[in-house]
C-alpha cells in the first residue's frame, strides 16, 4: 500500500497506513522521498547476556540496538549465569526484562540442566514463561537426551530450538575447513559438524513428532536436508543469518570480527543458502546478535571469542545485498525478518511498527552503535537504509535524532 505526500511516498509494506497519524511521523517522512513502514521486525535468536555477563551486553543496551534496528520482539538465548534451568533462574531474568526492556523480550530456556547436555531442566515448570527449549551455544550430543527432550517438548506444546554442533568433529577448528583456512593455515570445522546433527534431529522429528527448529544454518547440505523433511510433512523449520547470505570464507581477514559459530562457510554454500530463502527453505533471518567485550574480540582469528553483532544492521544489509542487487523482493524481506518468525514462535504482531528511510547510504561505523558489542564484519561497509523510528506497544522506543 502506497500514501503519497508532496515530498513523495511513503510505502506501508505488511502495516497499516494508520500508523501516519503517530506524533514526530510527519517531521521524519519529509527526510526522504522513499520511506517504508515495516511491522516492527522480529529475532529469534539474540544474546544479551544478561544475567551473568553484562559487560557484553545488557537486556536494556540490548533492546536499544533491537529498536534502533527496526526490532520490536526478540527471543534471547539461554547461555547466562545462572542458566535458565529453573523456576528461580528464569524468574531472576525476567525480573531484569520487566524492569529494563523497551521492547518485547521471549526469553528461551534451557534444555539441559547447566546447558551440559546430561540431564534435561525443570521443563514443566519453565514452559509456562519460555517461548521455547534450546541450548544454544553448545549442542545435545546425546541421541537419547534429545529423544527425551522433544518427547517432553511435545508434550508440554513446546518447540526444540536446536544448535547443531557435533562436539567429535570440532577438532579445535575455529573457521570454516575451506579455501581460507588451508591457505592461511588455521584450523577448519567441517560441514559434518552441523548437518550431521541436523540429520540425527530430523529422524527423532519424524519419531516424536515434536514441533523443531534449527538455529543459524551455514551449509549446503543442512539446505538440503531441511528441503526433504519439510517435502516430507515434519514441522520443521530453520533460520539463516545475514553474514551467511552476503559472505563467505573466501572474504574472511584475521580480525576477531569475522569468527562466528557456525563460520562463514563456502561460495557454494552461501549459494544455497540465497536459493533456500528464495524457495522457502529457509523461512527467517534471524541475526544470532553476540556481543562480547572488545577485548575478547581483539585477539584475531584463533584466540578472539566467537560471534559477532547484528541487529543494528541486519536490515541495511539485507536491503543492500539482497533487496536492492534483486535477490529478494522487499516483501519477502519483510516475510523473513518478521511475518515467518513470528507466525511460527506465536509472538504477536500488535501494533508495533518500524519506519525506514530507504535512500539514505551510510558507513557503518560501530562507535555510534548501541549495542555495548561493536565487532561486525560489515565495520566500514557502505549500506542503504536508516532507521527513523521504531514503536512498540504503541510507545516510541527509537527515534533518530534529527539535531544530530
């Protein structure tokens, strides 16, 4: 749906065009001939960190970069101190959700207890304020524990949001075993590592019937796999993040900002990943937004803690790389960063909504982020698009400020 003003148009893309009546909408429209107005985005999956490690990040330097990046829910991981195991550890996270968010927060917890891997949580009890069950960080290495996870799982009505990580096949890898790594002598994670999981998970799916999701996919045959399954009939679905669409190991340099887990896989699987979004493979973008000091990300390829930021400019990058190069339409855009996720993990809409100056370019400079993590590959690039504003729950949580 198009409204037009004397400066041009204003594009209400999945929204209504009754948000045009918000106080400052006016002042931030005549900006830009080409505005958007998105519903508010929605990440799956986000670390911040807080309880346990608020020198990366807390749930309120968190929540501004997801509202300044056009995001008004996300889901966050369950790798804190103390893991969300139990009606006490969960309840000390959501106490800090109340009191500091400016957006909506879906707080994960934990499958196991401590995140180990050898016994399940408390999940009855934790099912009633989570949005679902993941270890995130580490993945179920055990057949059996997974089985009687999403056995629970399905019974409680809850979905196993999994982290695929084969443990025996790690072998103190740290990027992807690709073109970078032989040439410059580091040492690789295989793709087995991931998709063999994913393979095991899919099987005890059709076995338990259990609702499933897969977190941050990097290669051709996790594609390739949840193509089948979902062909299939399994109530499966996954998520890619924007570094695996735009980059590969190819584009890899020795800086903490480029290590990430899963890595930046090959040429050949970032292709498939671009053809899994395109054909519904892949049914979101969610950024795995991982903020660690600067000092943990300082230490070069080897040494510097995995991940990366993102929620600052997962839009910009997407509209960039896939929207305005014709990968993608900016529907579909829309679908993957808010519609799919939300339509899945059953997080409403509500009247939550983002606007976006579709023309502006700019450097991406982490010194102005809002995030207390600053490392990024995309440091430096030149992107297209700029958040004005983002509301939720009908207040302005973000706006750009015009006098700066």
């Amino acid at each position: 749906m198009t409204h037009n003003q004397s400066n041009g148009q204003i594009n209400f893309i999945g929204v209504k065009n009754t948000v045009a009546d918000c106080p400052h909408f006016s002042a931030l429209v005549s900006l830009s001939k080409n505005i958007a107005v998105f519903p508010g985005f929605c990440d799956v999956h986000v670390h911040f960190r807080e309880p346990g490690f608020s020198y990366k990040e807390t749930v309120k330097s968190g929540s501004a970069a997801a509202a300044r990046g056009g995001y008004t829910a996300v889901c966050t991981m369950p790798n804190l101190n103390p893991v969300p195991d139990s009606f006490d550890n969960l309840e000390k996270q959501l106490d800090i959700i109340k009191k500091d968010s400016l957006i909506n927060i879906y707080p994960y917890a934990a499958i196991t207890v401590g995140q180990r891997g050898e016994e399940l949580s408390d999940m009855e009890i934790l099912s009633q304020n989570a949005i679902a069950f993941s270890d995130d960080g580490r993945g179920v290495q055990s057949e059996a524990l997974m089985r009687e996870a999403m056995l629970k799982a399905k019974a409680l009505g809850k979905m196993i949001v999994a982290h695929c990580e084969d443990n025996s096949l790690l072998n103190g890898g740290y990027i992807h075993d690709g073109v970078y790594a032989k040439t410059h002598g580091h040492k690789g994670i295989c793709s087995e590592s991931e998709y063999g999981p994913i393979a095991r998970d899919l099987k005890l799916v059709a076995e338990t019937g259990c609702d499933y999701h897969v977190c941050h996919i990097s290669t051709k045959e996790s594609v390739e796999l949840i193509r089948e399954a979902k062909k299939a009939g399994l109530p499966v679905t996954c998520e890619t993040a924007p570094h695996y669409l735009v980059l590969c190991d190819e584009d890899l340099k020795e800086e903490g900002r480029f290590k990430m887990n899963p890595p930046l896989r090959s040429r050949e699987d970032r292709e498939a990943l671009i053809e899994g979004i395109r054909d519904g493979t892949i049914d979101m973008i969610a950024t795995d937004h991982a903020p660690h000091s600067k000092e943990e990300k300082a230490k070069g390829l080897e040494k510097s803690a995995f991940g990366i930021v993102g929620l600052e400019t997962a839009f910009p990058v997407m509209y960039t790389h896939l929207v305005k190069a014709g990968v993608i339409t900016l529907e579909k855009l829309v679908e993957l960063m808010c519609l799919n996720p939300r339509k899945r993990f059953g997080i409403p809409q509500g009247d939550d909504y983002t606007v976006w100056d579709l023309d502006y370019e700019e450097t991406v400079n982490t010194d102005d982020f809002l995030s207390l993590g600053k490392a990024t590959p995309f440091e430096n690039e030149k992107l297209t698009g700029r958040c004005l504003m983002s509301v939720c729950n009908g207040k302005i949580v973000y706006k750009l400020n015009l006098e700066a």
